[in-house]
C-alpha cells in the first residue's frame, strides 16, 4: 500500500500552478475566414462549460461592444456564469503625449457603461496594451481615479502574443481557407507554454513564492479554436485553471506600481519599479532549448517564418 502510494506521488507533476483565464478585447466583431465572431463565442463557451473553466472578459466598445450582436454576446458570457470587466471604451494608449489624463478617464467611464448592469460585471480594469501612463501625473492619476470609484487594476501575470499568431492564421486562411491548422495549435502551445515558465519563474524571484496567475489572451479566432487545446496542454502539464476572483484575491493583484512608463505585466513593473531588470537577460542565458525563448514576440516571428506560419 505504502509503495503504491509512494508510486503515486512520484507519478504527480511537480508543477501545481494555478491560472486564471482571462480574454480581452471582446467581443471583437471582426469578420474572419471560418467561423463568424458570435460562432467564435460559442465555441468558447462550449470548451469553458466542458472543461468547467471560468473566465473572465476584458470589455471594449471599439470592438464591437457597443452594437446588439456585441451586448448579445456580453449577455451570453453572464448567462454561462463568467464575469465581464472594462477595458476602456476606444482601447487608447496612456502613454502617448495627445492621450490626456482626463479624455481617458472619460472613455473609461464611457467602456464601463456598457456591461455595468450586465450579472457578472467585476470591478476591474485593464489598460490597453497593458500601457499605465508615461507621466507620473497620468499614472498616478489614474490610480487615484480608479481608487475613488472602488474599481482595481485588472492586473496580468503571464503576458502572451497570441494575437500575433492570430494574424498569421487570419492571413492563411484568407489565402487558403482550406489550410491545415495544426502547426498553428502547436506553435501556439509552445508559446504560452514558454510564456507560463518564464513569468512564473519571474514571478517567483520578484514576490518570493508562488503566485496565482491570470494569463492574458484575446477574444480573437484564434481561441474560438484552440482554447480546449489550451486548457487541456496546461492541466496535463500539471496546472489548475482557477475562477478569476479567486487569482485577483491575491494581495499582488492589489499593488500599484511606480514604474515610468507605467503598466506591464506584474513581474515586470514591479522589477522596474525597483530598478532590476537582471531577470529576463538571465533566463535568456538558461535557456537551453529554443523553444523556452518562444515568449518573445521577435522568437516567436522568426519561428512562424521558418515554419512558414
Ligand atoms: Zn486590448
């Protein structure tokens, strides 16, 4: 008995992280070569209900948010029990100089009247392209801003370029709408694996243990087909998929950090905000495999060329 459990320990992954699910700029209409944006969501909520995942949505008008098909599918998302945070209205970038501080903070408010009523609606915000002000008054200000209406910072901790793989996708099947897609899955694999080691490694050495993660992907076609591939590559590798409110109950999720320019994932802002950035120079150096490089956007393209991606 006792070997049979010794057995079984062994057997056990050693890894036991834990992630949260979250897919911004939803619900992004834009037609695309195989399936149409509400078929996207659907197959996204048939894997999340399949799998019993809950995730949650980061919310624009721009993409289609403020339209009938885009609230019908906000509903949808509520219906099946996920929850809906704001991601701006227009998906500005706070770190550029015509950006001001007040114009943005209007086009917050104007992205959260959208899904404020919607069951499910969480108080939290992401910035667009994770961009949290390139002065201290914007990014101060807007941490103030945030605090006064009770709202957080919707934080990531594993940062991803699955829209980058997206395009490619988008780009070959306009071409060739029969194309195999198989490399695709397992290229994007690769990468969010590669991306999961690297901020978690990261993660560890900034806060000194094991945090729960939110991944950042997008509500995007490339995730209305392989989301189930996702879930399942992470549970065999010996990850659990979390509800979201329990990865942002975590007291790193509640940290403002003072970098300039503002903004990036958790790891990295608060190593800039303590002036370290040693980290991602020595992983680089550890690497042994290229694949453990694929979280870079520069490896990552290289590999979709030589693959002819
Ligand atoms: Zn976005």
């Amino acid at each position: 008995m006792l070997r049979r459990l010794f057995c079984l320990l062994l057997a056990l992954p050693l890894a036991a992280q834990k992630v949260a699910l979250s897919l911004d700029d939803a619900p992004s209409l834009r037609p695309s070569p195989i399936l149409t944006a509400p078929a996207q969501h659907e197959a996204m909520l048939k894997t999340l209900k399949d799998r019993k995942v809950q995730a949650i949505l980061f919310t624009n008008g721009v993409n289609g948010g403020d339209s009938p098909e885009g609230r019908a599918i906000f509903r949808a998302w509520s219906a099946a029990g996920h929850r809906l945070a704001n991601h701006s209205y227009s998906h500005w970038d706070l770190n550029r100089d015509e950006v001001t501080l007040a114009a943005y903070e209007a086009d917050v408010l104007k992205g959260e009247a959208l899904i404020r009523d919607v069951p499910g609606f969480t108080r939290l915000y992401r910035y667009p392209f994770l961009r949290a002000g390139n002065t201290v008054a914007k990014r101060d200000g807007f941490y103030a801003f945030l605090k006064t209406r009770g709202v957080a910072i919707g934080h990531v901790s594993i940062d991803t370029a699955d829209w980058l793989l997206d395009e490619r996708l988008r780009k070959r099947l306009e071409r060739e709408p029969k194309a195999d897609l198989a490399p695709y899955r397992d290229l994007y694999l690769k990468h969010l694996w590669a991306c999961a080691r690297f901020y978690d490694a990261w993660s560890r050495e900034v806060f000194g243990r094991e945090i729960p993660h939110v991944i950042l992907m997008h509500s995007r076609l490339l995730n209305g087909l392989f989301l189930g591939d996702v879930i399942d590559f992470f549970r065999a590798q010996g990850w659990t998929w979390v509800d979201p409110a329990i990865a942002f109950a975590d007291p790193v999720y509640a940290l403002t950090p003072k970098n300039l320019p503002g903004g990036e994932a958790l790891a990295d802002a608060v190593s800039a905000e303590r002036g370290d950035q040693g980290f991602v120079k020595a992983w680089r150096a550890r690497s042994k495999d290229p694949d453990d490089l694929l979280f870079s956007e520069g490896r990552l393209t290289v590999r979709m060329d030589q693959l002819g991606l």
